[in-house]
C-alpha cells in the first residue's frame, strides 16, 4: 500500500472518530490488531459494542467506498471481532457491525455515510 493511500485511510479513520463521538460513542479502541485480522474502530454505542469498518476514498471510480466492504473483508472482521469478544468479555453489550464510508473529492464538502448495523456474525 502506498504512503498516500496510508495517508488518507487514516485521515478517515480520524473523521470517522470524530463523527461518532459527536453521536454520543464511547472509542475504545482504534487499529485494533490481533493475529486474525484488525479492526478499525471498536466503540461503545449505549447497549452495543461496535465494530467499526472505515473505507476513505477521493472519487468513486471503482465504487463508492462501502462497496469495498464485501464478504471477504466482512469474514475477517467478524472473526477479529469474535477473537476480541474471547479475551475482552463486554458483559450484556451486544456486538453491531457498522461502515462508514468517507467521500472526500477535491473542492467539494467531505460527505461521511454512516451504514449502523450493515451486516452480522452469521452474514
């Protein structure tokens, strides 16, 4: 992956940070990493404990970012996160999997589209 494209995915991340805690979440973790995969974002939404996938792109000539999140990258996160359930018991919260997908094209407003719940576990 290049330094730019570095760059950029973790501008998103930022932002993506931001506007969930402007919505009332708790981070409490962020680029978790375990030995099955790593998750961008883990917060606390009241009953939920949510794992989030960011995708930061600057136009949509291969798709809007939430298309690059597909059954491959799902499987993945869902496996991060049962790993991350297995040695962080979260009590009653239930786990919710949610994408943010950040448009940010050159002269134009940043646009955040917040996907809540956009797939599960048995997905």
């Amino acid at each position: 992956m290049t330094e730019a494209r570095l760059t950029l995915g973790a501008w998103g991340e930022e932002r993506a940070v931001e506007y969930l805690r402007c919505r009332g979440m708790k981070i409490l973790e962020q680029n978790f990493t375990t030995p099955v995969g790593e998750i961008d974002i883990i917060a606390r939404d009241r009953k939920n404990l949510v794992f989030v996938e960011v995708k930061t792109r600057r136009n949509q000539a291969f798709g809007t970012p939430q298309e690059a999140v597909g059954l491959r990258k799902q499987r993945q996160i869902s496996r991060t996160a049962c790993w991350y359930l297995q040695n962080h018991p979260c009590g009653k919260l239930q786990p919710r999997f949610d994408v943010i997908a950040i448009l940010c094209q050159s002269g134009k407003d940043v646009q955040i589209t917040h996907i809540s719940d956009a797939f599960s576990l048995s997905d």
